[in-house]
C-alpha cells in the first residue's frame, strides 16, 4: 500500500465525518440516540429511508468509483478465468458470480440514489 492510498482513505474519511457531523437527526440527542421518545411536530418530516442531499451526492460518488474499481476487477478475474482454459478453478468462477450479482446489486442503489428514491441503510434508520 503506498501513500495515495492512505491519502485517499483520509480525504473520505474527513469527507464522511463531517457529513455526518452536518446531519440533522430528528429523533436523536447524540449520536447513539436518545432515551426519550421523538416529540411529534406540525411540520413534514423525513420518511425513514431518506436521506440528506449532502448524504446521497456523497454516496452517489463513492459507489461510482466503487464500482469502476469493481468493473475492473470483474474484468480482469474473467480474462484470467477465460485464459486458464479448462484448468480454471472453482474459487474463481465462484468469485466471478458473487462479483458480478454484487455489482448488479450496486448499480440498482446507485440509480436509487441517482433517482431520489428511497435507500434504507442499516444502522442510519
């Protein structure tokens, strides 16, 4: 692992925590939640799968690179699976599956959160 690598990890991680920080909870004191029920209010409030704008844009671009690191390491797995002839081995085109429904899977949170609609997080509802 070289530098870029941590500098990148810091840069999202500074990215998130200040993200998180912004976000308003309504049904929360601190961070771990509160002991006394959420007080009802006249004003719309948020459904439990939404997010914040600042929360989805973030999301949105870490899942697109995500997923163009994937792509690549789909790729790359499948060329070495195709070149191994019949010698290939089982890991590998069980990988290969798993990889390619993960993928597919990534896609469909990314156009949610594209779209606007609804992406229940565990731990953030």
């Amino acid at each position: 692992m070289d530098v870029s690598h941590v500098i990148v990890a810091v840069v999202a991680l500074g990215i998130g925590v200040v993200i998180g920080q912004n976000r308003k909870r309504k049904d929360a004191d601190s961070i771990f939640g509160s002991v006394q029920p959420p007080q009802q209010s006249g004003k719309s409030e948020q459904g439990k799968g939404d997010m914040s704008a600042g929360m989805r844009l973030f999301a949105s671009i870490f899942l697109s690179g995500w997923l163009i690191a994937w792509t690549a390491g789909i790729l790359m797995a499948f060329s070495t699976f195709a070149s191994a002839g019949g010698g290939a081995s089982l890991f590998v085109f069980g990988w290969l599956i798993a990889a390619i429904a993960g993928w597919f899977w990534a896609v469909y949170t990314l156009w949610k959160l594209v779209t606007g609609r609804p992406v229940k997080l565990r731990g953030w509802n």
